[in-house]
C-alpha cells in the first residue's frame, strides 16, 4: 500500500492547473450510453475513478480512446447491460449506468452499491423515480435488475436533494415518452455539466442549476463535444491548503463563481482572494481565524469541503464548530487528527475544534476520499514528517496531488 511522506512547515507559493472535476466526468462519461455516436470529451481528469468508470463501460461494450484528457466513447455496439459487483463496490458512482441503461435499452442489472466509509448511501431515491417512469424493478442477489418497454415522463419529488440521483434520473428521461419533471432536484454544478452535455447530444432540459428540472424526452440522442468543467473541490482544496501554510497561490483553469461559499468562509478565515477570469489568487501571510461551517446542498458549504476546513481549524485562533448535515458518518478524519495533536470534541454530527498553536507530525490513515485531503493539509503544517497511509483513496479523486503540491513548494513524497 502506498503512503505519502510530508516534511510540514513550508508556505505554498506559485501556480496550479485545475484538473477537470471528478463528479462531473464520472455522470458524462455515463451519458454515452445513451447514444450510438461518438461522445467526444474534453478535460477529463486522470484519476482512479475515472479509469474504474471507463473499464465497467468498456466491459459492457462502449469502444474508448484516451489522448490524454481527451477521452473519445461510442457506444454503438453494447453487449452487455450489467455493472458487477466487483466494480460498483471500488466506485459507488458506477450506480449512474442504471438510468442510461434503462433508457436505451430498456433493460439493466446494477449492483447495489455497498456503503462506505462515510455513510450507508443508500440508492433508494434513484430506484423509486426509475419506478415512477414505469421501470420494472426486482432487488434480487445484491442487484438491481430494471426492466421497461420505454420509460414515460413522470412527476418526481425528491424526499431529499441527491446529486446522482437527480442525474440518474434526468440522464433516463432524456430519452423516455414524455414530460418528466424534477422537483427538490440537485443543484449542484456538475448537474448543469451534465445538463449541458446532454443538450448538446440533442436533449430537451430545461431548469438544471435550480430545484426543478423539466425535461421532454426525445427519440434518439446524437454524437456531441463537451469540456469538462473544472473541479471545484479539488480548487477548494488548493485553497485552503494555502491559506492553512500561508503563502501565495494562484489557481489557473478555475472558476470562482461556483465557490462562491467556499471563498466567503476563506475570507472569514482571514484570507486575501483575488478573482480573474478562470484564475484564482489567495495570499495568507498570518494565522488563520477558526471558521463555523455547516455543510448543504448547494450552493450552501459543500460536504466535500467540510474535512478540509476542519483540518484549517485545528490551527486556527480560537474554536470553530463544524456540522455535517449530509452524511451520516463523515468524521472518520477526527481521529486522524487527533493524533497530530488536535484538540476536536465530536457531539453527534457536530465537532468543535479548539484551534492550537501547532500540529505535530505523525503517522496516520486515511480512510475515505476528501478525509485524505484534510489529512494531507494537517501534514503540510505539522512540524516534523507525517506519513500518510492508505493513500489510495487521495488517488480515486485528486489528479497528480503530490507532483502539485511539490510544485508549489511543499516537501511531499510518495512510499512506494
Ligand atoms: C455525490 O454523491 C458526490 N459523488 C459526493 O462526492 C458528494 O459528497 C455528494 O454528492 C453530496 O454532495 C458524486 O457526484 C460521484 P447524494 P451522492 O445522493 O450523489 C442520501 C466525493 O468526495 N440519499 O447527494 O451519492 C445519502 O445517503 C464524493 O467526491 C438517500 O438517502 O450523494 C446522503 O445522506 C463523496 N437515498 C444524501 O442523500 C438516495 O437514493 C445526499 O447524497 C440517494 C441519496
């Protein structure tokens, strides 16, 4: 198992490209499914999730070609309509092949994603609007198997927001008979990315980015081009580790309208930001001031931020609270931190942070994808070496962190 070494201390300073966002690419690279021409992609990160996203297509049929982070897929001669078990429990979004399946093909067999590290994430809501829209569905063995002449339009109401759900669902509507329309949909950025690349492969959608997405299927979807967006957690991320070391950083490729949450917390912090076109400045030159945060559905404070902040907190002035409201078990990154010397009391899905004056290097373990993030961050300001293990999780979501964080001067190595 792979580990990284960090020698904390050093201020960030210079220039970072932000990679194309993982939860955008991860539900596009799925819309191919949906027609027999080729999807021409753009951006796509070079991540583990990615490559695990691309062999579930490739074995149900879809032909690929990577160039770099261009990825080309066509899936016109698909063989095989089932994600294994093998693959969904490695990457729970390998759930979103579920609505293009159905749709196209009027068939799928799915398995249940196990939960993970931070929650049960159950899949109910994905299956209940498949039902809605006239889908078959038995639970049988640990999969979903879907079945359906074609899917109608239906009236759906989210008994809670779910960002894949609400893609699932808009991606099988594109093509099902009919008007369907999603209420207390997902508002995130990466559904309008999704939304867009759908458009342009000749869906009718209408409402992505608000709670209520209308969308009127159509017969067939053609062959498109579409950029990825930039990823807006891993911006974040960069972000915060440079306000937590000090120093001087600018994000290029980036784009600060969707962190807008994100930048008013770092300017809590004490931070300097500056915003131009796709780059993104932040400049540090003191001890960060603890900030509350509270994690929503965007486009309040994101759940995939959460760990990062309370890595800030932990050598902030003065006590901050952090609530998660999304996840039922997103604190696994406490303990690690605990061990670095943080002083972090957790009181159901609420943690107080007593900011201390330092963190001291140690050995720890990550455990889920973000919770990595944070712990990465806690070792580029503790004194002495952390070492991280388990870093495969950091793999499944952030492209080349190492080669990108030495890069802007930290002393970061990977244990092979
Ligand atoms: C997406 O997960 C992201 N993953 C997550 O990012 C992100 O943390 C999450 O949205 C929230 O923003 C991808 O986009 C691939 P949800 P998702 O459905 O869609 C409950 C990362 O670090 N729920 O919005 O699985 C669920 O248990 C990952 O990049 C149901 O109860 O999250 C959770 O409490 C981690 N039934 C809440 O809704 C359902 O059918 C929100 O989950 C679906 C969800």
């Amino acid at each position: 198992m792979q580990k990284l070494a960090i020698q904390g201390g050093n201020c960030l300073n210079g220039e970072v490209r932000i990679s194309g966002a993982k939860n955008a690419a991860l539900p596009i690279l799925c819309a191919s499914l949906l027609s027999g021409d080729s999807l021409q992609l753009a951006n796509v990160p070079d991540l583990n999730d990615v490559a695990t996203m691309r062999k579930l297509l490739q074995q149900m049929g879809v032909a690929i070609a990577v160039n770099g982070d261009q990825v080309a897929l066509s899936a016109a001669h698909i063989d095989k309509l089932e994600a294994p078990y093998d693959m969904v429990k490695t990457m729970r979004a390998a759930i979103l092949v579920l609505g293009p399946l159905v749709a196209r093909f009027g068939e799928a067999r799915v398995s249940l994603p196990g939960g993970c590290a931070i929650g049960s994430r159950p899949v109910n809501l994905h299956i209940k609007g498949l039902q809605a829209m006239g889908a078959e569905i038995h639970i049988e063995h640990g999969y979903i198997h879907a079945q359906t002449k074609r899917l109608k339009g239906a009236h759906i109401c989210f008994d809670l927001v779910s960002v894949t759900g609400t893609e699932n669902l808009m991606m099988a509507a594109t093509l099902a008979d009919g008007v369907t329309v999603l209420e207390n949909a997902a508002r995130e950025p990466e559904v309008v990315d999704l939304a867009h690349c759908l458009i342009a492969m000749g869906a009718k959608i209408e409402g992505a980015g608000s709670d209520t997405i209308t969308i009127t299927g159509v017969e067939k979807l053609h062959g498109a081009s579409h950029r990825v967006m930039p990823d807006r957690i891993e911006s974040g991320t960069f972000l915060v580790a440079a306000a937590a070391t000090g120093g001087n950083i600018t994000l290029t490729d980036a784009r600060a309208d969707i962190l807008d949450n994100v930048l008013e917390k770092l300017h809590e912090a004490s931070t300097t930001t500056w915003v131009e076109g796709g780059t993104i400045n932040l400049q540090m030159s003191k001890r960060p001031k603890a900030v509350n945060v509270r994690t929503s559905p965007y486009p309040a404070f994101p759940t995939d931020m959460q760990a990062q902040f309370m890595a800030l907190n932990t050598i902030a002035e003065g006590s901050a609270m952090v609530v998660e409201t999304i996840f039922e078990n997103r604190f696994m990154h406490v303990q690690e931190l605990r061990r670095l010397g943080a002083q972090i009391d957790v009181e159901g899905n609420t943690a107080v942070i007593k900011g201390c004056a330092q963190l001291d290097g140690a050995t720890i373990m990550a455990t889920d994808l973000r919770a990595s993030a944070c712990l990465v961050i806690a070792g580029l300001v503790a004194q002495g070496e952390t070492v991280i293990d388990r870093i495969y999780h950091l793999d499944r979501g952030y492209e080349h962190i190492e080669a990108k964080l030495s890069a802007l001067g930290a002393n970061i190595r990977r244990l092979k």
